[in-house]
C-alpha cells in the first residue's frame, strides 16, 4: 500500500497553522486529514494537564507523533498542525516519519501580529507565541516558510499544493536524520 503524505505544519501559537490547515483541506484535490496538537491536548482530562502531571501529556504528544505515522501506513494523506515545544518531540516525529513523503512547513509571522492574533483570540496566554519563538527550528530546517501576515490564507496553501508535486523536495526531515545519524 502506498503511504500517505504529511504536510507537516510547524509554527508557535497563532502563526496560523490552524487557518492554514483547514484552508489546505478545502482547497486539495483530495482528502487530507488534520492532526492537531491541540486537538490532542484537548483529548487529556483537565486534571492531568499540569506540569505536575507532564508525563500524561508527554505521551498524548507522542500518541500524536504515532497517528501521523498510522494515518500515513494506511495510505491516508494528513496535514498536522504542531509546534515543537521540546526538542524531543521533533526527535521522534523524525525519527517516525524520515522515510515518509514528509513536506515540512514552517509557518510565521510577525511578532507584533502573534500578539495581536493573541489578544483577538481570546483563549490563548498572552506571550505564548513569543516564548516559544526560540523553540523553532532554524530556517534552513524547513522545506518551504509561509509567512500567514504578507501572504492570504490561499496564496500560502497554493505555495505549499505547489510542492506537492515534487516530492523530490521534501527533504527536511531527511535532512534532520541524516544529520542525527552522524
């Protein structure tokens, strides 16, 4: 059975994977399902969602990693919605998914517009988008930057439906192997 592809969306908090995501679905000629991260976190019970319980969230965020990678196997196309907050959890999505048709997306925008997106939002922590800045991957990590402010919604998904057809290019998370390997 042929595999899946994974558009890997990876951005801070209100960069717009979310919008993205669901702008790509409408647009593909074919379906693609969406993974959120947050989608996951939701799924543990509020009690357990703590620091003091890090360990039930550490495994809801790989039971993700290991949905992507299931969805993939059984020949279903996935968009995941994600941010690497620890850089454990993109050691084991590379890990998973190196040898996979993975097109890994880096989605941005600026600053002044995260703490805007924040603020309209509503039910995000002031500061989020910010304090993970320094999470992501440097650029050079990334098959392709769509930047959700200077680009609309469909300008960024047309650049990523683009790409889809030359998986000769989706090398990062290749890259990021070969170079853990080393």
């Amino acid at each position: 059975m042929q595999k899946g592809e994974i558009i890997f969306l990876n951005g801070v908090s209100s960069a717009g994977k979310t919008t993205l995501a669901k702008t790509l679905q409408a647009q593909l000629d074919k379906p693609f399902y969406w993974l959120s991260v947050d989608a996951f976190d939701s799924m543990i019970p509020e009690k357990y969602n703590n620091r003091e319980n890090i360990s039930v969230v550490l495994k809801a965020v790989s039971a993700m990693h290991h949905t992507i990678k299931n969805f993939s196997d059984m020949g279903l196309n996935v968009i995941v919605d994600h941010v690497f907050e620890r850089q454990d959890w993109m050691d084991e999505c590379v890990e998973l998914l190196h040898e996979y048709h993975v097109l890994f997306v880096h989605v941005t925008c600026p600053l002044d517009e995260l703490r805007r997106r924040e603020k309209e939002r509503g039910d995000r922590k002031i500061g989020q988008g910010e304090a993970q800045l320094s999470l992501l991957n440097p650029i050079e990590t990334y098959d392709v930057t769509v930047d959700t402010l200077n680009s609309s919604k469909e300008e960024c998904a047309d650049e990523i439906i683009k790409l889809l057809n030359y998986p000769e290019k989706f090398a990062a998370f290749k890259t990021l192997w070969l170079q853990r390997t080393k």
